[in-house]
C-alpha cells in the first residue's frame, strides 16, 4: 500500500521509502526514476522556490533590468579522455549548452576540481588546456575556480564541477511550462554518440569506424533560432538518460503528451550496431551535443532551416508533435507502425558515463 | 543497419500479416518462448498486427525471471563476503531476493562487477589471486557454452580462485511441463531461435509428436516473429504437429557440436527449481564432477539455503501462460519496477516489464 506523502511538512522522517533503498544506489544518479524520485522526496522539498521549481536546465533570475540564467553540473566521466573530447570539454560545453537551453548567453564559468592524490600533473594539464579551447569556442571566460585534494582510492582521479552565468538577451521565456499542444518537436542531430563512444572505450570493443562523443558548445545553433525571432517555447539538451528521458520530463511539467516517430530519429549505423551488442536503445543514451526544440508547428520549417544552416544542427529533423491527449505521456510510433510507450528507465543504462 | 533493417522493413511485415489474416480461420493460443522474443513483440507492437482470432501467451524463457528466489539469496551472501569479487550480467543485480537486491549488497561496500562475458570474470580471477572470484553463470542453453569455457580455462589455468554460482536451466523439459500441466491453453509453440542455434532442435520432434503441438524455431526480430507465427498457424490450420525452421540463417538440426561437447563436459543434468513453476525433474545444469571444485554453493556453503515466494505475486502463472501481467491486481499499483514483487517485474525480458514499459495504460496499444 503507498504510505501517505508527507514531503509538505518538515517531521524528521526521510520521506524516500527506506524499505525500497536504505542506501544510494548508482541507478538514484541514472536519470530516470529513481533520480526522479531523489530529486522529488530529497532535493525539492528541501530547498523548493519557483527556479527550482521550473524544472529547467538551469534558474532564470532578474537583477534589476537584467534577466540572469545560472547553472551548475558536475562531471564524473571514466575514462577521462574519449574519443571526440574529455572531462574538460565536457565540463565546459555542458554548462555552457544548459545555459543555452535557458535561452541565455553563455558569460562566464567557475570550475572546481577535486583531484586524486597521484593523479599524472600532465594529466591535469591536458584537462585544464581543453577547457582554455572549450571556453573560448564557447565564447565564456572561466572566472573563478576550486581545488581539492583527496586521499588516493577516495575520488577516481579527477571530478570536476562547474557554474554558469549567463544573459538573457531574448525576449523569450523558454521554459519546459511553455510547451503546449500544437508544438513541434525538432531533433538537432543524430543520437546516441557520446554514451556509445564511452561504453566501447570502456569495454574495449572497436568497429569499424570509431564512434566519437558528439561533445560540442550548442552555440550556433542556438542563436540561429533566437536571433531569427523564432517563438521558441523551450530547448533541452539530451544528456544523461538521452530523448526518452527528456520528453518525459518534459511531458509531465508541461502536462502534455509527446508524440514522436521512430523513423525520423537519425542514428549513426555504429551507434545503432554499438547498441545492439550492449543490448541497448540509442533513445535512452546520452549525448553532449543534441538538444531538442519545441515550437509552434507553423514555425517548425522555418526552424529546421536555420538548425540546419549550423555544422552542429545540419541532421536536424522534425521528429514529431505535442498533443493534448494524455498529461505526461510520452508515445513512439515504431518502424513497422505501432504506436508504444516511451517511459522513462527505473535504473540506469550506463554507469557514470557523464 | 546491414541484418537488422532487412528484418525490420515495415512493407513486408505488413505482408506477413496479411498473410496470417488470410490463412487464419480459427481461434489459436501460441506462446513464444524466449524472453528476447516477448520483449520484441511487444516493442514493435506485433501482437497488434495479428488478427484477434490469435493469442500469443508469453513464456518461461527469460533466465532472470525463473532464477529462485534463494539463489538470488545465495548470491547477496556470497557477495557481500569482503574477500569475493562477485560479477554478473547486469540484469541480475536488480532482482530482489527475500530482503535486498545485489545493487544494494554493491551500495553497502560489496564488491559486485557487471561483466559482458564470464571470461571477464575469468580475466579478473587471474588479475587478483588473493581475491575469490564468483561468476553468476544464468542462463539457457544459450549461455551455457560461454560458462562453461570459462570454467574450463580457469582450470586449465589452475585458478583456484574462480568459482560459479549456476543457476543454468534447460528449455524442453519446461516446454514438456507447461504441455502436461492441466490449465494449459498451449497450442503451438515459437521455439527460441538462440537456444537451438546451440541445442538444434533434435530434442523438439519426440516432444511435438507426443503432445500434437507444432513448434516452429523463431528468431527474434520483427519480421522472424511474424514469420514464425505464419508457420506455426498454418501447421494448426492443417492439422499438422511437426518442427520448421524459421531461423535457419543461424540455427542447424544438429545444432552446435563443439559447444555441446564442453557443456558436457562441465555441467551434468540435475533437477532444478524454477521460480513461480517450482521443480522440474532434469531441468537445470549443475556442475559435473571433474569440474566439482568450481561450485561457490560448495565453496561459500550456502547449498542448504530456502527462500518462500511472494505470496501476492503471479509471476508463475505468467511465465506458464496461464495469465497476463494486466490480469494481475498487484501489476501497475503495488508491482513496479521501482518494487517489483517478482522478477518477471524486474528483468527488461520479463513479461511484466515489457507490458509496464511498452503499454501501461489502455491509451496505447493493447488488446
């Protein structure tokens, strides 16, 4: 029988059921439910307030005439470099692109490092390069920083977390609230590159191509959408959990059903052969360089061309639609035609991968 | 994708279809075997392209789901030991045994690995002698071979540091049990396309002669899957029980000699419990005499170890057929994959599990 939901009031208890898991488990940091669930019994009650409450990539805050969006990620990536990037690029794009996602300028960033004792000082040096180039691609400027030490065998070698700021240039307010019946969901790219490209560095299998991390700063084509003026209602980048994730997220704020259409999500062959191996769905991987957006069904031409006037948007595709149906339900229309569920994961897919 | 696209091209699964619409005059129930098959049919919505005349009823072929609740048991004891590096296919760590799962014996300290192939585990043993490695070997026919080379290198090696924690079952003798039981709705089987690419499907005449059942070896993508179903109900339609092949890219009569005769050689056939059927008699692999020393039920002594089974939990009705998950009160409500009361919730081949992720909610899908 469900317990009574108790997160309202402050009593002592720790709401999260002790007889699911008493301890947490790799799968609460996967991003799907059980991460959700960490977030909705734990994190949300604890510090609730209307930007958090928003469910975004980041909190939109107004100082003065200024409209700030502010951000922050940590990243606990194995193996540290990876075909197409490493932790530095990682660290730097994936703030810069949730500050994007945020309909922001990405401005300026602070990084903390928490360093393995015996960590290769070249190592580090590589790391801290990639994010000089990173950074300047991105056009942000990394203004403050943090450095720990840990004892060795308490950390991995290097975690490293960054902040965000940046400036709300648009007048748009993109939000995951914003998204309502009669918008169209465009993809920016292909699926499923970065999770795919670490697993095999993991596992050590090679094919015939090297499938590398589609890692990058969502800069171009970001401003290619809101510098035309487009109503853009809201952008999400596809990171930990992948599409499926996402739109779920997205459908349950937003109170909306997503529909989409396998046949129109491009998949790199490697990816979709990587997966079939791992015994994995390319929806559910994660990426460092895709996002979708959704906007009005009479904009969605209109928006596919400028994606695709940017290298990082040039496999944008319409991928399907928002519809009134079923608050929170998310729909695949398979490639031989039947219309599924597209949930959310319990556990995760991958370990750590981001 | 070259062998995939081939098998998923929507034209001629509509043509399929078609087909068996056209060829089906009377109600028939099949059940698929395998998991992997259960899981396919319900992600590509096959089901949905079969006249309602057809019912296809899903069956004991996934390893997780049928594991006993007390060998997930012995493997949470085993691994919490500090001295074991215990590893095991991914699947099986979110089973929850009778009070926790192998995740959270990893969460609490223990040293539980998800490894791709027992030769991993093999590679670990060599890599850490002063550690004790266990490889929790589940499985059908399919991934016997695969274990038993393992145990076979690691003793050519003189690893004495490796074990297996078995927990191998066998298809025919379950296929035998469901056609005896006398709630059985079966009618045609889709044999597994994996198990007889090791086994062949020599073992499965004696059975299809003595019951009058068709059995038709089925891959495991769309179009294999319709296919099957083609075979299988024209046999019915005929009044025909024999074996077909569908899967005859990868599957042999005689099946595959060499990984027969290391199986032998390391596993002997014992009787097994099956989780939610119970015993059958000469169901299961355990491990054959020369190869003794590799049993980590012997080595941990747990061997003695019972669990009972959720008593709310239907998972063995579903596995023999006899029910589908949304028949189940507790399916949906209290039984989720967050607190699945059986492994059939738990397994991404269980049946429950593939109903709750594809089509919880009459909105999409379902008949």
């Amino acid at each position: 029988m469900a317990e009574p939901a108790t997160t309202s009031s402050f009593t002592g208890t720790c709401p999260v059921p002790f007889r699911d898991y008493p301890h947490v488990l790799m799968a609460h940091g996967g991003g799907g439910r059980l991460t959700q669930q960490l977030l909705r019994d734990i994190f949300l009650p604890a510090f609730a307030n209307p930007q958090l409450d928003e469910a975004h990539d980041g909190a939109v805050l107004e100082v003065g005439a200024e409209r700030l969006a502010f951000t922050t990620d940590s990243y606990v990536v194995r193996p540290l470099f990876f075909p197409g990037g490493d932790i530095g690029t990682l660290a730097v794009n994936g703030t810069v692109n949730d500050l994007l996602m945020c309909g922001a300028r990405p401005r300026w960033l602070s990084a903390g490092f928490i360093i393995e004792e015996g960590l290769a000082m070249e190592t580090l040096w590589r790391v801290a390069q990639s994010m000089r180039q990173s950074a300047a691609a991105a056009g942000v400027t990394l203004v403050t920083g943090d450095t720990k030490v840990v004892d060795k065998g308490k950390g991995d070698g290097l975690f490293v977390t960054t902040a965000g700021v940046g400036v709300l240039e648009w007048p748009l307010h993109l939000a995951p609230r914003a998204v309502q019946p009669g918008d169209a969901v465009l993809l920016s790219g292909d699926l499923g590159r970065h999770g795919m490209a670490i697993l095999s560095v993991r596992e050590g299998l090679t094919f015939e191509g090297p499938i590398e991390s589609d890692c990058a700063p969502l800069v171009g084509p970001v401003r290619a959408l809101l510098d035309a003026g487009l109503q853009v209602h809201c952008l999400r980048d596809l990171t930990r959990g992948g599409l499926a994730s996402a739109l779920n997220e997205i459908a349950v704020t937003a109170q909306v059903q997503i529909d989409i259409d396998e046949s129109a999500i491009p998949v790199q062959e490697a990816v979709r052969g990587a997966c079939e191996m791992f015994g994995l769905d390319p929806l559910y991987v994660a990426n460092e360089g895709r996002f979708v957006a959704f906007v009005p069904a009479t904009e969605s031409g209109r928006a596919l061309a400028l994606l695709r006037g940017d290298p990082l948007g040039a496999g944008a595709q319409r991928i399907g639609q928002v519809v009134a149906g079923s608050a929170g339900l998310v729909t695949l229309r398979g490639r031989i035609g039947a219309q599924r569920i597209l949930d959310l994961l319990s556990g995760e897919q991958l370990p750590r991968i981001c | 994708m070259k062998y995939l696209d081939e098998y998923r091209d929507p034209i001629l699964a509509r043509q399929l279809a078609d087909e068996i619409h056209r060829v089906t005059t009377r109600a028939w129930t099949l059940m698929e075997i395998c998991g992997g098959q259960t899981h396919a049919i319900i992600k590509f919505g096959i089901d949905e392209l079969l006249p309602p005349a057809l019912t296809l009823i899903h069956g004991p072929g996934c390893p997780v789901c049928v594991t006993p609740l007390e060998l997930i048991d012995k493997a949470i004891e085993i691994a919490g030991r500090p001295e074991v590096i215990f590893c095991s296919f991914g699947d099986m760590l979110r089973v929850p045994g009778s009070s926790r799962d192998l995740l959270s014996v990893k969460a609490a300290g223990g040293d539980v690995r998800i490894v791709y192939s027992p030769l991993d585990a093999v590679r670990l043993a060599r890599a850490h002698p002063g550690r004790e490695v266990v490889f929790f070997a589940v499985g059908f026919e399919t991934t016997a071979p695969a274990n038993a080379m393992a145990v076979f290198q690691a003793n050519r090696e003189g690893l004495k540091n490796f074990s297996l924690l078995v927990s191998h079952v066998l298809v025919p003798p379950a296929m035998e049990a469901i056609l005896s039981s006398p709630v059985n709705r079966v009618q045609g089987f889709l044999a597994a396309g994996h198990v007889c690419t090791v086994m062949g499907y020599h073992e499965y005449g004696p059975i299809a002669a003595r019951y009058r059942v068709p059995m038709v070896v089925t891959g495991f993508e769309p179009l294999d899957i319709l296919q099957g179903v083609l075979m299988c109900v024209r046999q019915l339609e005929a009044g025909r029980a024999e074996v077909e092949n569908q899967y005859c890219r990868t599957v042999r009569f005689e099946g595959n000699r060499p990984a027969q005769e290391l199986m032998k050689a390391v596993f002997r056939v014992i009787p097994r419990k099956w989780r939610g059927v119970g015993e059958i008699a000469a169901s299961g692999l355990g491990l054959s005499a020369a190869y003794a020393e590799y049993d980590a039920e012997q080595r941990f002594g747990v061997a003695a170890y019972t669990a009972a089974e959720p008593a709310e939990c239907i998972s063995g009705l579903i596995l023999q057929g006899v029910k589908k998950p949304s028949e189940c009160p507790a399916f949906g409500v209290r039984c989720t994959p967050e607190r699945p009361f059986g492994a059939t919730m738990v397994s991404s081949e269980g049946a429950c599990a593939a109903y709750y992720r594809y089509r919880r909610t009459p909105l999409v899908g379902g008949r």
